[in-house]
C-alpha cells in the first residue's frame, strides 16, 4: 500500500462527501428529532451510506462493464460532476441543497442518499477502483477513514456549528470547494488527454 495514494484517496472521498459542509443541512434537517436520537440516527446514516458505497467498490467495475464504460468516460463524467458539486460548495444555495426543511425522522434519503453517498462520491469510488482495482483494499481502507471523519464531524455538527459560527463554517465550505474544483479539472484533463491517445492510436 502505497500511503501518499492512500492518502490522497482518503482527502478526497472526504472531500466529495463534504462532512463540514453537511453540517448546517444535518442541523437543520435533524431539528424534529429528539437529541438523544440524533448521534444515532447520524451513525445509522452515515453507516447506509458506507454499504452504498462499499457496493461500488465492490460490483461498480462489474456495472461499468455491463453498460460498456470505460474508464475515460468514467473519468470525464467524474470530474464533471465534481466540478458541478465543488460550485454549489464555493456559491452554495441561500436555502441549502433542497431549499427546504425536512419534518419527521429522516431515514435514508436524503442525509445518507445524497448528501453523504451522493453522485460525486460513488463516482470517486468507481473511478478508484476502475483505474486501479488490485488497490482494492486500500480504497476500502480510504473509505473507512472518510466515513469515520464523517460520522465523528456530524455526531458533533451542533457542537461544531455553534463553535466556529456560519461564517467560519461558510468560509471553511468555500476553501473546500476551490480545493475540489481543481481536483476535479484534474480529473477532466487526465480525461481528455487519454481520449486524445486512444484517438491518437487509432488513427
């Protein structure tokens, strides 16, 4: 196991499933909730979204080749959708990500599915794994370590929320963003320059 990639690889799912970022949408969404139910309905979902996830490392390969993607494709899409979430996290939405409250206890959808296990992450995963699938492990690896900071992060997002304020938080949410935008042009390059030499090769 390589630890620069290991690392690399557990920066970036954290990343794309943006604890921090979570927070204010975490408080707000778990406001009907009783607090002694909060930290483990966090658990439970962040748990959803690790199985979610886990699925794709496992069988995403098997579906890529079902529907005849390849990597480049995967890479492309993959830096696109990065590129699109890493906007929302530089410029984000007045109302947060639905522009409402949720009522209710929430199960699934939408605090493990999208806003932890959402398209950008499952994306990162097929990618890891489609680019290099004999690291499979050390991917599982990076996504333990990134669910653990996402379930420790959002246990305490009351805490968390009111120690640091909105701006800090907002201001932190933004630097994030600018860090995953370039990641995800990244991305796209690495994308396109191996199209241009699949083109180059056939020609």
């Amino acid at each position: 196991m390589e630890t620069s990639s290991f690392v690399s690889a557990t920066i970036l799912l954290i990343l794309v499933t943006d604890p921090l970022g979570n927070i204010p949408l975490f408080v707000s969404l778990l406001k009907q909730v009783k607090p002694e139910r909060r930290r483990r309905i966090i658990v439970r979902e962040v748990f959803f979204a690790f199985l979610l996830l886990l699925f794709f490392i496992f069988f995403g390969q098997k579906i890529l080749n079902l529907m005849h993607l390849t990597d480049t494709s995967l890479g492309i899409a993959g830096g696109v959708i990065l590129f699109l979430i890493a906007l929302k996290m530089v410029f984000p939405h007045p109302e947060g990500s639905w522009g409402h409250e949720a009522h209710g206890e929430p199960f699934l959808v939408p605090l493990a599915i999208p806003f932890i296990a959402g398209p950008s992450a499952i994306a990162t995963v097929l990618l890891l794994v489609s680019r290099e699938p004999h690291r499979l492990y050390e991917w599982i690896g990076a996504l333990t370590v990134a669910m653990l900071v996402a379930a420790v992060v959002l246990g305490f997002s009351e805490k968390i929320a009111d120690f640091l304020g909105e701006k800090v938080t907002m201001a932190f949410e933004r630097l994030m963003g600018l860090i995953l935008t370039a990641i995800a042009i990244e991305m796209l390059l690495a994308g396109i320059e191996k199209f241009v030499r699949q083109l180059q090769k056939a020609a």
